[in-house]
C-alpha cells in the first residue's frame, strides 16, 4: 500500500472515529428544543449560530478544494447565520444532516485523491488537500468543543 493511500486512510479514518473528540453528532444529539436559540451566559452566539458556523465553515473549505471557481466568502459575515434569525429544531436537524453530508463529501474527496493529496490545488495560492482536511479537523474539533461546553454551561450535557 502506498504512504499516500495509508495516510488517506487515516484521515478517513480520524473523521469516522472520535480518537479524541466527540463527533458533531454526540454534540447536538437531544439538544433541548428550548436552547436553540439560547445564549448561554457570556457566550456571544446561540446553539444554533454555533452549529450553522461550523457547517458553514466546512462546506467553505470543501468548495474551495473542489471548485475552480471558488469565490472567498466574506470573514466574518458570511461565515455566521444573520442573528435575527430565530431557528426551528427543524432547522438545526437539517443543518446537523448537511453537515454529515458535506462531511461524507470531504471523505469522498480524500478518497479520490490518489496520488494529489500533497500537490497544491490549482486555484489556490498554496493549499493542498492535506492541508484543507487538517483545517478541517482542527476547526470542527475546536467548535464542537465549544458546542458541548455550551451545553454544560445550561446542564445540558450528561455525559
């Protein structure tokens, strides 16, 4: 087997498989209905604008490895819900499903990378896909942290 694919199989591996995190899933599972769209106290966002900040952020990342024609989305208003918005538990079970499904994207991607996984993506100015999956680990990592602290700070956590 290659060190490419191994190390492919890896990545595919860490985000399928919480070694040292919990997975978006575990963090909005049961979430109470009643905190949606709750600040907890000196928190600057609700449990909502953190996950759709999360599923934003990913979906960004994953445009920029695949799309030609990426264009940067504007930092930070485009990277967060409009705070007006008042979400359903609807909406934040669809933005939980998109984020799964942009996450079986990025799986996707990792695994027809072949041999490319380290060359720099054409329209970047020296990203390669390794990197991007990195910050993207890294990025989910750190505000699903954050998702489950929020929760504790409102008793919502019995793990």
């Amino acid at each position: 087997m290659k060190a490419e694919n191994s190390l492919q199989n890896q990545l595919i591996d860490y985000l399928e498989n919480q070694y040292t995190h919990r997975s978006l899933a575990d963090a909005a599972k049961d979430l109470p209905d009643e905190l949606i769209n709750v600040k907890p106290e000196n928190v600057p966002y609700t449990f909502y604008q953190m996950l759709e900040h999360i599923r934003i952020t990913q979906i960004d990342m994953i445009d920029f490895i695949n799309n030609p024609n990426y264009r940067e989305l504007e930092w930070p208003k485009d990277f967060w819900p409009d705070e007006k918005v008042k979400a359903t538990k609807d909406m934040w079970n669809e933005s939980v499903e998109k984020y799964q499904m942009d996450l079986n994207t990025l799986k996707d991607i990792i695994k027809g990378a072949d041999d490319n996984i380290f060359e720099r993506i054409p329209h970047g100015t020296g990203q390669t896909i390794f990197r991007e999956v990195l910050q993207v680990i890294d990025h989910n990592s750190y505000h699903i942290g954050e998702l489950i602290l929020m929760r504790k700070l409102c008793n919502a956590w019995g793990k």
